[in-house]
C-alpha cells in the first residue's frame, strides 16, 4: 500500500501536516499545513482556512506527513 493510500486510510478528515522532500531557496524543506479531504493516485488534497480552492500536492514530491496535533493540545488547555 503506497502512501496516498495509506494517508487516505488514517488521516482522511484530520489537520496534517505534509513535509515535502524539495528545498525552497533557502535549503530548507517546505511544510503544507491543512485537512486531508482526499488522497487519491498521486495525489493529496488538502483544505486550508485561508484559501477558498483547496491545495494538491504531488505524492512524488512528499517526504513524510503527519497529523497536526498542536490544535488539540490548545483546545484542551482552554477547558
């Protein structure tokens, strides 16, 4: 089971972040942050607050994606 297939199966709804594997000008690698509404062939789509389109990324160019926790920790800090 390939990646897209398997972020579709765990992190399908969920706030992810998506690290890709290519360097920005700076050496530095770039991180995607959004929800994962789909992961379909060779590619992520992800819904971001700011943006009225959602965001695709190539799977080809993505080193790890993980879920986004940090919004969790804060909500339950403030009950």
């Amino acid at each position: 089971m390939g990646i897209t297939e398997q972020a579709e199966k765990h992190l399908k709804g969920k706030s992810v972040i998506i690290v890709t594997n290519s360097l920005d000008s700076d050496g530095y690698v770039q991180e995607i942050a959004g929800t994962l509404l789909e992961a379909i062939d060779d590619c992520f789509v992800l819904g971001q607050l700011q943006e009225k389109s959602p965001t695709l990324v190539n799977a080809h160019y993505v080193a790890w994606i993980y879920e986004d926790e940090g919004d969790n920790e804060a909500d339950e800090e403030e009950l």
